[in-house]
C-alpha cells in the first residue's frame, strides 16, 4: 500500500501519478514498488530498489510512458474486498495491522491496481503533465530515486 500521510492526499493528482509511476518502475525495471515516497504539490520523489542504475535513455523513456499513460485517460476506479479474497498478486505487506477486514483496492484502467486510502483524479487525463526533474543513484544500496513535479 502507499504510505499515504496527510499532505499526501491534499493533491490527488500527484498521488494518481505515484500509482503510475510504481508500475511504469514494476514494468520497466522489474522491481518492487517504491520503498520511500513524498508526494505532495509542488515536487515529489519516490525511491525504488533496482539491480542497476537505469541510463539516460532509460530515465527519458520513464518520463515518456508516464505521459503516455496519462494522455490514454485510463479510467480510475475503486473496489472493497476481503483480505481473504484479494487479486493475484496484491499485497498487503504495507497494510497496518489494524487496517480490518476489508481493503480498498484503486485501479488504473487495466494497467495498475494496488491497495490506497488515497484520494485520486477519476482519469489519468487529470494528472496534467509529469516533469522528472532529476534522479540519484545510490550505489551502495541499489537506490534509485526519481525526483518529479506534476504540471497542470
């Protein structure tokens, strides 16, 4: 689950973009979603754990996709189930303990679905447009950070 706190959720576009961007990571890299988020208005930044630092072309390609997926104004959508009968593939590793028995699922048309308290655009045409204003390469820890601005 997204580590939602307060700030986070004043910006849903933002927020709707992070979704995005953890499975354009998922896809691309072949990673886990972001381990360490600040989303909020004015700039954002996600780290995620990967095998090696991506290239230039492939940070370009990062930001391509991202503004690809947001033109294709894929339809934002919500769905409560049990912990016991979640999707293949859902995890609720990040999930507080004492989140209940039933779990909020967001989907981004067919191409992300991930357990969010969140608040959300209702299509990723609302986003506006994705900016990566730069990215860091921790070596040590495989870390690679993406640093971002949603510009409407």
């Amino acid at each position: 689950m997204e580590m939602i706190e307060e700030r986070d959720v004043a910006f849903p576009p933002a927020h709707t973009a992070e979704h995005l961007l953890n499975q354009t990571m998922i896809r691309l890299f072949g990673c886990e979603r972001s381990y360490n988020a600040h989303v909020e208005r004015k700039k954002s930044k996600m780290s995620f754990h990967l095998k090696q630092r991506p290239s230039r072309q492939e940070e370009k390609e990062i930001e391509r996709r991202m503004n690809e997926l947001i033109e294709q104004d894929l339809p934002v959508t919500f769905e409560v189930v049990s912990r016991n009968d979640l999707p293949e593939g859902i995890s609720l590793d990040r999930l507080p303990d004492d989140a209940g028995d039933t779990v909020r699922l967001v989907r981004i048309g067919d191409y992300d679905v991930c357990p969010c308290i969140g608040r959300h655009v209702r299509s990723t045409s609302q986003i506006g447009r994705f900016e990566m204003l730069g990215t860091n390469w921790e070596e040590h820890e495989h870390s690679f950070r993406v640093r971002f601005k949603i510009v409407q």
